[in-house]
C-alpha cells in the first residue's frame, strides 16, 4: 500500500490562532494526498455546486463568514516566525472559495508579499481578481478551478462561466503571477470527450497553467446527505467506495485520466506537471505514475 505524507518540520506545532492555520493530514490509507497547510481565514461559500463537499463540512450552512482579520494576521506572524527558513505554502480554499471577500484576501496577500519565504494559495471559482492585479505578486499563487461547459451549466450555481474564470486566470499570468488550474471533478457526461477538449483548448489559446490538478467526483457521505441536487451521483452507480467516499469505476476513471494525459501532452505540456487529486494509491499504479513525486495544487 502507498501512502504519501509530507509531514511537517519537526518540533513545529499542527494548529494556530484556533484552528485559522492547521495542518491537514487526514488523508486515509487508500488515498494519495500529500498534507498540506490550510490558511482558514473564512468559513462557507456563495456559490453553490451541488457536488461541493462543503455543504456537508457545514451541515449545509454555507453561509460565508470571515475570521477577524487582526486574528488572521497574529496567526501569520506566529506561523511565519516557526517557519523561518523553511518554505510553505498555505492553501486559503480549502473550508470557502478564496476570492469569497476580495478585498479581505488582498489584505492578506498583501501581508504574504511583505516577506519572501511562504506563499498564499489562493483557489477560486470566481473571476473577480481585479483586486489582486495591483502588482505583480511572487508570494501569491492563483489557482482557478475550471470544468465544462455542459458541467457549470448542470451543477456549478451562482458561479461565472468557465471561459470568465478563464480571462481572469489569464490577467493573472499576464502581469507575471503563478497561476494553476484544476479540472475537477470531471464528469463523464454526454460527449465529455468533445466538452473537456474545448475546455482545454480554451484554456491554452489564453495562457498556459503552472501545475495542472486533475479529479474525478468524490462521493463523501455529508456531501450526498447535503445535496440539494442529486443527479451527478448517478455517475456512482457501478463505482467503488474508497476512503474518501463514493468514486465513479475505476475503468471509467482510468481512460478520463488517460484522456486528459494525451490531450494536455500533444500541447507540450511537461506531464510532471499534472497531477491527480484524492485519487487512489492502486489508480495511480494503473497509470504507471509515482505518487512520491506528486507536484499536486495545494502544495509547494
């Protein structure tokens, strides 16, 4: 069984400012999903997607609600002084969209670009990063998460279309910011062949992505508890149940990744570059990909 840990620098605490910074490391045994730093500095979300895992973390309040800023930033401090010398990165997406209050993030990121060791990750659905493209920012990672058309209009409530996110994304790599993308989760929809080669098409004939993260739907019991809409679990049926919930089959799994692997490689896209998300250890042994050299979204 594989199992891959980044564990945290020795003798450093997991939890700061009560919970505003914590180290995640609850992946289970099954599951690739190095651990990483969440910068929780609001709660909840907007938007609402109904595959979103989410609505089961907040028992369906979902509500957004920030965390003092003053709080924020003496949690930061402590963090940035334990980790002097010893780069991390901290993942402001993880329990909301990143872009949720624009002009709180940028604060944020304001603080990161005031010292040159760690960096903010900042993950989106959203478009609206006019607030961020001030400057150029070296300790500010952008990540925007991207799906299809067909998937946005079926499942992704209250959010921009993709080619939006796609523009912004693109605003961003154009004044020099690291920018990632997530395709996830991928549905295997009607013609998601011809839906996601558009897709990636649109992205490349804008600007080109860092990293690319890969997933497909993850079934977590809350999730499906929550959901208001349950016609994506229908992609269940026939699928297998792992240590982070309900997955599609895993013949079905293989030829998305596979797809998407050809596709992103015949545009030159360096393949150490792509990554797959809370996928399974024996899925990525299928793929002949090594886990332990994972360069995933949410970490360095």
């Amino acid at each position: 069984m594989i199992k891959i840990t980044v564990k945290p620098i020795q003798g450093f605490k997991r939890v700061y400012g009560g919970g505003i910074i914590r180290y995640f490391d609850k992946t289970p045994r099954d599951i690739v999903c190095p651990h990483f730093w969440e910068l929780n500095w609001a709660y909840g979300c907007r938007f609402e997607c109904e595959y979103c895992y989410l609505q089961g973390t907040f028992r369906g309040n979902k509500e957004p609600r920030p965390r003092p800023l003053n709080q924020v930033f003496t949690a930061l401090d402590e963090f940035f002084k334990d980790h002097r010398g010893k780069p991390q990165i901290l993942n402001s997406g993880e329990l909301t969209d990143s872009l949720v209050y624009p002009d709180r993030i940028k604060l944020i990121s304001d603080k990161f670009e005031q010292q040159s060791e760690h960096k903010l990750l900042i993950l989106t659905k959203s478009s609206n990063v006019k607030p961020l493209l001030d400057r150029p920012r070296k300790q500010t990672v952008f990540s925007f998460s991207l799906n299809a058309n067909e998937v946005w209009r079926r499942w992704e409530h209250k959010t921009p279309p993709p080619i939006q996110r796609i523009e912004a994304a693109k605003a961003a790599a154009e004044i020099g910011d690291e920018v990632r993308v997530r395709i996830d989760p991928i549905f295997p929809i009607e013609n998601w062949q011809a839906e996601y080669e558009d897709l990636v098409y649109s992205i490349f004939s804008e600007f080109t992505p860092e990293r690319i993260t890969l997933g497909t739907p993850r079934g977590l019991a809350k999730t499906l508890m929550y959901s208001r809409d349950l016609s994506w679990a229908k992609y269940f049926d026939k699928g297998e149940e792992t240590g982070w919930g309900k997955k599609i089959s895993d013949v079905l799994r293989r030829e998305i990744y596979l797809f998407f692997y050809d596709k992103l490689c015949s545009l030159g896209f360096d393949k150490s570059k792509i990554a797959l998300c809370k996928e399974t250890a024996s899925m990525w042994k299928e793929l002949g990909l090594d886990p332990a050299k994972v360069r995933c979204n949410c970490v360095w």
